[in-house]
C-alpha cells in the first residue's frame, strides 16, 4: 500500500520546500530590517560626528572626533570616575523620580475622580505647575542645604508635574461605559479603581513617569552643575572648567544613554503591565 509520501506530488513537495525557505528567510531578515530602519537616523549622526571634525568644517579641539570622546568614555570607566559620577546621578533622579511617582499617582487620582477635590486645589496647582524648577533651585538650596536632600527635593518637584498631570487626564478620561458596566456589576468603589479605573489609566500614567524622566535628568545636572562634588552634572562642568573637553562629551554622552536606558525600563514595564492593550511603541 502506498504511504502519503509516495502519493504527494512532487511539484507539491517543491512548493512546500520553497515556501518553508522563504519564511526562514523573513524570520531571518526580520531584526536586519528593523535595525535599518531604526539605526539608520543614529549611524548617520555617529558618522558625521566622525567625520566632520576630521574634515576642517569645526576645530576638533571644540568638537573632538567621536572615537576621541570614546577614548575618554573609556578612560572615565577604567579609573572609576564614570562608575562613581553617574551612581551619583542615578541614585538622585531615581530617588526623586519615585517620590515623585508615591505623591502625584494618588493626588491624581483624587484631582481626576473627585470634582470637590479638583476645584479646591486646582488654582493653587496651576501655580506651581508654570513654575520652572530651577528658578526654585536657590530656594531649595536655602531651605534644605547644599547636599543631596537639595537636589532629590528637586528633581521631585520637576518630575511631579508630568505624572500628576497624565494621572489626573488618565482618570477623567476613563471610557463611562466600562464605569456604568462595572458599577452595574456591584463592584465597590475599591473595586471599581484597582479593577476598571487603573488598568485604563496606566497608559497614560506610564507616559507622564516618561516626561518626568526627561525632566528629572535635565534638572539634575543643572543642579549638580552649581554644587555638587560628584555627579554627571558635576563631571561635565569640571571637565569644561578644565579645558577637559572630550571627558565633557564622555559626560554628555552618559546622560544621554542613562535617559534612553531609564525610558526603554518604563516601555518595557509598560508592556508588561498592559498585555490587554495594543503593542506599545517605543
């Protein structure tokens, strides 16, 4: 009796075999297609960073040669400086960005579900809403000292705002659909936030602890820049003092990568905490 096999075709075997290579082969170009579309924006930035110094267009002692300023990244590393400056900075704009998450999540969540709440404290936090953060920073420096409680105080205020604000936004624009079903159901007031409102604001939210990161970083190394003994902030303003210019584009370039690797964190959590959503882009 003949088998299956021997009864296949051999066109049919041939199709089979072709098409199986083709699918390997998009499985297989799949992650070169998105490095060329996502990488091709930055390889042309870190060539022309190269290159143009070499060329004359700007003195290379003022904008140093990108190999130039990963020599430097590399020397900072070697000797500790890098490791000590940015776990300095790291542990401020963490420690910041987390009080900042503990107090502005449920003072948004109050602000957005309870209208009473709203109108009393509306006005007074418009106030300090278009209040720039570093206009605040002698301020802080006058009350709290020049040491590290200055500049945690302010990085939570800097990054409040962008959470409190999407918080408060992510709340009011719950679907009232979802909120009539659930109360329909029985559910509780408790119940009602932890089951219907939180997981619908949690995108939102996730967007406005990603402003505050950016936000958190900028004012930090301004803050370090004017008193601080360590510090990214402080590693590329002595580095400019000394006339230390590629250890200035070695500090740059550390913020630059601690913000993309904080906000890649918060995307990846994102993803984690809304499987029910869409694919979150990063």
């Amino acid at each position: 009796m003949a088998t299956t096999t021997e009864l296949r075709p051999e066109p049919v075997r041939e199709a089979g075999r072709r098409v199986s290579t083709r699918l390997l082969a998009g499985r297989l170009l799949r992650p070169v297609g998105w490095l060329l579309r996502r990488g091709t924006a930055i390889v042309a930035f870190l060539l022309a960073w190269e290159f143009v110094p070499r060329s004359g267009l700007v003195d290379r002692v003022f904008l140093p040669p990108l190999h130039t300023v990963l020599g430097a990244w590399l020397a900072l590393a070697g000797n500790g400086q890098l490791e000590q400056h940015l776990g300095a900075s790291l542990l401020r704009s963490v420690t910041g960005l987390a009080l900042a998450v503990l107090i502005a999540v449920p003072l948004g969540v109050l602000v957005g579900w309870y209208r009473p709440v709203a109108e009393a404290l509306n006005p007074l936090l418009e106030i300090f809403r278009n209040t720039a953060p570093l206009a605040l920073l002698p301020v802080f420096v006058l009350l709290l000292g020049l040491g590290e409680t200055s500049k945690i105080a302010l990085v939570l205020f800097a990054s409040l705002w962008p959470i409190l604000l999407n918080t408060v936004s992510a709340v009011r624009t719950v679907d009232p659909l979802l909120v009539r079903s659930a109360r329909s159901l029985g559910l509780s007031s408790l119940s009602l936030f932890w089951k219907v409102v939180l997981p619908s604001a949690l995108p939102t939210l996730f967007t406005g602890v990603r402003l505050a990161v950016a936000s958190s970083i900028m004012v930090l190394v301004a803050a370090e820049m004017m008193g601080a003994k360590a510090g990214l902030g402080y590693l590329i303003n002595s580095a400019q003092f000394n006339f230390q210019i590629p250890q200035m584009y070695a500090g740059i370039l550390t913020i630059s990568l601690l913000g993309l690797g904080l906000n890649q964190l918060l995307v990846t959590l994102e993803r984690r905490f809304s499987r029910w959503r869409a694919p979150v882009s990063g």
